[in-house]
C-alpha cells in the first residue's frame, strides 16, 4: 500500500479483527498471492475490494478448489480490470457498470449482482441559508454546487455553456465548484463573464460545508462523480447528471439502483440550461424531489436494506466451471471516450512512469535492467531499485512514526 490504512476502517476492526499487511511481506508477488490464498481458504466468504490492475487477487484465486465463494467489487467498472475468471460473483455498484461486463467483458449474467454501496450519510447540521454566505451568495439565491476533480470537466465545453446560458438567463442563480483552481481556465473566464456567479474553489480539505449550502446538486461531465452526487443528495439536494453521452457510453455518466428515478437527466445542452433554470423558479418541486432523494439514498445506502443486500451474498453458491463468454472487441464511441477521458485524467502516465513504478515486484536482474531502460527515457529513480515490500515496509514504519510522535 503506498497510503495508510484509512481510519474510517480501522476504527471498524476492533480487537476482535487482525488486520494483514501483505505488501510489507518479503517475497515477490506470487508468494504474495500465495499468502492470501492461504488466508482465505480460512473464510466463510471472501470480498475482493482491489485496484482494478492489482493481479494478485486474481492469481491468488486463479484455481477456485478448496477456496470459499469469492466475490470481487467492481469499484473501477469504468476501466479495464484484471481477474474475471478468477470470481465466483461480480458485485457491481450501478446498472451501466454491469451492463459493460456482461455487453463487453463476457461476463455471464449468472455471475453478476448489482448492490448499492454503502454511505456514512452525515444528515444535514446547518441550514442553508446559514451555509451560503461562506460562499458569497446570498439566501436568497439558488446555489447549484459539484464536486469533482478538474480533470472530470476537460472535454466538457458544451456542459459548461449550457451552465453559463442557465445564469445568464436567471439572475438568482449561482454555481460553486469544489476541484478546479478559480485561476485556471475556463474557470477564471466563467467567473470574470459572470460577474462571480459562477465560481470555482478550489480543492477543500471538506467539502460537505459546500453540500449544505447547495439547493441542488449539478454532476461533473463528461466524467461523472456519483459518490459526490449521493453524498449532497442525502443532504436532501436534488441532483442532476447530464447525459450528453451517447447510451452506449452510459458508464462515463451517473446511476445508482433505487435513485435513478429521481435524478433529473436531461440530455441536450439546452435541456440542461432549462432543468437548471427550472430548478430556480420551481422551488417547491426543488424541495419535493430532494427531499424524496434524500430518503432514497438512506434506504438504499444505510441502515437494514443495505445490510440485507449485503447478507444475501453470504447465502450465494461457488461457481466451480469456466462459463467466461468470449469479450466484445469494439472501436465506437465508448472506446474512444474511454481513450479521451483517461488520457486528461491526474492518473494518466507514459509508459516510462508505468515501467518505474513496477520495477520493484521485478527480480532482481530484470529489475535493473529495466531501470536502466527508464533512466535513458528520463525516468526511474534510484529508490525505484529497491523490492516493492521493502519499500512498503519502510513506508509503514515511517508512519507508525509519525503516529506517535506528539505534536
């Protein structure tokens, strides 16, 4: 792991739960999915929650004899994932992730489920009104807010001209968005045009003060944010997810079972613009449909209906044959959104970055043959020589460190 266990999970485990740190282990990675094969033959069920391009849950369960049902959470669905056959079950978050993997991934429906995944829904401790003026915007205005990295928006020209068309046309409206700099463009034109109407924020260390100041909640295009978009819905926000995308392309956009029906989706820039301003001068409707929203995301994200769509999988069946049907090889429109979309995302990196970054799980003669590949390529550092689990190691050290030093 390059990052702490976070605290959120740790405070679940409790006494009674060991928590198994396999990465800071010696050995490469196939004696790293042997350890975990070894762990999870001990399980009455086995949950696989992974970095889409980790292979060692896939190695490790490989061959399905002697190991409990295992199930893997499709958290990525929108980019390629290592490991199908290695699955009894495929747990998908939304309906368009799973219509992906049985349409491309050929994933038989016999081995896919889709269940919500679970929120800590905060409840709302402010007013509105109370919330806006940290915002610059009056109670009396509407305040429309997203919540996205500033890659999630590059592409989305036409999205952000409806936007600005919707405030141009009504004066109550407002739009704050959490992730981009205000200093970068388009940001820092929308709100020069706009008279600071529209206006990005920046990155927040918390960004539910900007939820509860929020009547709605607008989700980022052509990538959406669905965490974000149930995050300020269980606030009682209405939300809206633009569906400028083609239908083939729906998992670039929002859904979630038991919510869909009350997002608001328009699908033109000028349906986008009019749902906005509809928003505005339709307040009860406003409060009405965020208000239902609300109580959808508490019933299908928390409390006894999650727990129960949880506890089914408890009751599911091993899949022992091969039933894999072959994948579709396509070029359309979702393939080259998926190209254009990845290529601006903070996480896309060239070949050389990639090469680095795996020269730790290499032996040792491969290893250093490989970070003099990159070295010439204007990559690799000298730390990139040392084994993967040394460095983990260290990592972890240096911050049990940190945790106990005062101050």
């Amino acid at each position: 792991m390059t990052s702490p266990v976070p605290a959120k999970i740790v405070s679940r485990l409790g006494d009674r739960v060991g928590l198994t740190m396999l990465d800071t282990a010696p050995g490469s990675l196939l004696h790293r999915a042997a350890r975990l094969r070894a762990l999870a033959s001990t399980a009455d069920l086995v949950v696989s929650h992974c970095h889409p391009f980790d292979v060692v849950p896939a190695l490790a369960f490989a061959d399905r004899r002697g190991l409990p049902p295992v199930v893997y959470i499709d958290n990525t669905d929108h980019v390629f994932w290592v490991g199908v056959r290695a699955y009894d079950r495929i747990v998908h978050l939304r309906r368009s992730g799973q219509d992906l993997a049985l349409h491309r991934r050929g994933l038989p429906m016999a081995r896919s489920l889709v269940r919500n995944r679970p929120l800590a829904v905060r409840g709302r401790t402010k007013r509105r009104e109370t919330a806006k003026p940290q915002w610059r915007v009056p109670a009396s205005d509407v305040l429309v807010v997203t919540a996205a990295d500033a890659s999630k928006f590059k592409g989305g020209d036409t999205y952000l001209a409806a936007v600005e068309a919707a405030v141009a046309a009504e004066p109550r409206l407002q739009w704050r968005v959490a992730g981009p700099d205000p200093e970068s463009e388009p940001w820092a034109g929308l709100a020069r045009r706009t008279s600071g109407r529209i206006q990005a924020v920046g990155m927040l260390p918390d960004v539910a003060p900007l939820h509860h100041a929020a009547d709605a909640y607008l989700d980022s295009f052509p990538f959406a944010g669905l965490t974000s978009l149930l995050e300020s819905g269980g606030l009682a926000n209405p939300v809206v997810t633009f569906r400028g995308h083609r239908p083939e392309c729906a998992v670039w956009g929002s859904d979630s079972p038991g919510i869909d029906h009350l997002m608001l989706r328009p699908k033109t820039p000028d349906q986008l613009r009019d749902t906005l301003i509809d928003l505005v001068r339709r307040p009860r409707e406003r409060v009405t449909r965020g208000t239902a929203t609300a109580q959808a995301i508490l019933e299908c994200h928390t409390g006894p209906g999650w727990v129960a769509d949880a506890e089914s999988l408890y009751r599911m069946s091993q899949r022992l044959d091969d039933d894999l049907l072959a994948p579709v090889r396509g070029r359309g429109h979702l393939d080259l959104l998926t190209v254009s979309v990845q290529a601006t995302n903070p996480f896309s990196r060239t070949s050389a970055d990639i090469t680095a970054g795996l020269l730790g799980a290499m032996p040792l003669t491969d290893r250093i043959s490989m970070w003099r590949q990159t070295r010439r390529g204007g990559a690799g550092r000298v730390r990139d020589l040392a084994p993967e689990w040394a460095a983990a190691a260290v990592r972890s050290r240096l911050r049990r460190r940190r945790d106990v030093i005062p101050g």
